[in-house]
C-alpha cells in the first residue's frame, strides 16, 4: 500500500505544460510504503493482535483488510462478514439520517431489508439517538455519531472483526455500556484483528501476534515470543535515543565552554 507523499503536489496538464515552457526539471514523484511486502493467514478461532511503533502501518492494514483501502499490489481474500472498529463514524454520509446511515450500513454488509429493519430499532436503542434517529447526522453531535456507529458495529453480528485499539464512545454512562457490549461481541466473532498498544491484552486475549515495523512483517507467531522481541526492540531504540540525546547535550555543554574561554 503506498501513499503519494502530501507536499508532492497534484500535476494536471496546465501545470505541467507550464513547467516545461519555462524550462523547469520535473521531480520524480514521491511515494511512501505504507505497508510493503505483508503476508499472512488467518483462520476461524485466531485472536490476532498487531503491534508496533507509530507509523508502523497498522491502521492502514486494518483498513486494507477491511476493504476501505484497496491495495496497490497483491489482493486481500475474506471469508465471511466483516465489521470494524476503527474511526467510528467514519463512512457515514453526514446529509442522511441515522436510520438511513444504518440502512446503508446494513445494506453493506449483505442483510436484507427485513433483517435490516429487524435490527433498527435495536440499533437506535443502544445508540440512545431518540427522535434523532430521522434527523441528517450533519446535526449529531461527535458523541452521538460516535455513538451510532458503535451501535450498528455491535449489531451487525461479524464473522471479523477487525479493531483499532478499544475506543472510547460517549459519557460516562455509555461508555460502560459500551465495554460490556465489547465483551459480548468479541466473545462472538469468529476471528478477531486487534490493533493495540497494550501488551498484556495481547499476552492474555491472543493466539497470534502480527509486529510491523515499517510497513513490513517484522514477526509473526506466538504472543509471548513476538511480544519479548517487540520489547527488545523498543528498549534498544530507547537506550540509542538516549545516548544520542546525552551526547548532543555533551557537544552543546563543550560548545558553550569554548565560548566561555573565548570571552575571558
């Protein structure tokens, strides 16, 4: 999956005609490898967490295998219904209504009508939208939305389910609702793609590990082990940054030495 860098920016044709009448050298697009050469199988019953630094690419994964981002090179093969927690709300068509964003949904993810309106009113329940629920979702508020989608996620019952860190939806109130509600379903999905930064959620609630680092596979394979190695790495990359750190404060302290002596 590679990204157009953002400040290499757009060339249409009037761009590019003028670039050459003044005689101006064209730079090479680009590009960043978002994730690069990733291969893996997943079967019924894996509880999968994929860990790694910032930037690593793991959202972007998540995405690819969620079918929001269609990779450049390769192919993605699913068996069976997908749902994701990842931006919540996210893909929601902000001019229509709650109910009909929830028909879309539904509709997405392959139910048919009757079983979509089956699950409406369970939907706009948990969700807490009350006469909202006909009102365009551009007078939602962020809670509301997040809300919403947390509650069509929940209902639509997946085969996957693909989650970008456990996210925390509405107040107080919901929120718990809304852990009991995770419980119940990741108890039902058959497997499971967790993106987090909690090691011990990965030791204690997977059967694989997936670590990225740069784009690429770094491991893959039994929690413990991938977990171990992601936390040496982490500690090398710690103690570099500090020797480095305590270096550039040495030469800075000798710099303002010299200038000291000068001075005198």
């Amino acid at each position: 999956m590679r990204f157009r860098l953002a400040h290499d920016r757009q060339r249409g044709v009037r761009s590019l005609c003028a670039a050459l009448l003044r005689g101006r050298r064209l730079e090479p697009r680009r590009w960043h490898a978002a994730l690069e050469a990733v291969d893996f199988e997943l079967s019924e019953g894996d509880v999968v967490g994929v860990i790694g630094r910032n930037g690593s690419g793991k959202t972007t994964l998540l995405r690819v295998i969620g079918g929001m981002l269609a990779p450049n090179d390769g192919s993605v093969e699913v068996e069976g219904r997908i749902s994701s927690l990842l931006s919540i709300g996210a893909g929601a068509d902000l001019r229509s209504s709650g109910r009909e964003n929830i028909r879309f949904q539904g509709l997405l993810h392959g139910l048919g009508s009757s079983e979509i309106e089956e699950i409406v009113p369970r939907i706009a329940a948990f969700a807490e939208l009350g006469e909202f629920l006909d009102v365009p979702m551009q007078y939602y508020s962020n809670g509301m939305i997040s809300r919403l989608g947390f509650a069509i996620v929940l209902a639509l019952d997946p085969d996957i389910l693909l989650i970008d860190e456990i996210l925390s939806v509405g107040d107080l109130a919901f929120r718990r609702k809304a852990e009991s509600a995770m419980e119940e379903l990741l108890s039902k999905a058959r497997c499971q793609v967790i993106v987090t930064h909690d090691l011990s959620l990965v030791r204690g609630h997977c059967n694989r590990c997936l670590m990225l680092e740069g784009g690429r596979v770094e491991a893959f394979g039994d929690p413990d082990e991938v977990v171990d190695r992601y936390e040496e790495m982490s500690a090398a990359i710690a103690t570099g940054r500090l020797e480095r750190a305590e270096s550039e404060r040495e030469q800075e302290a000798t710099r303002v030495r010299a200038i000291a002596a000068d001075g005198r």
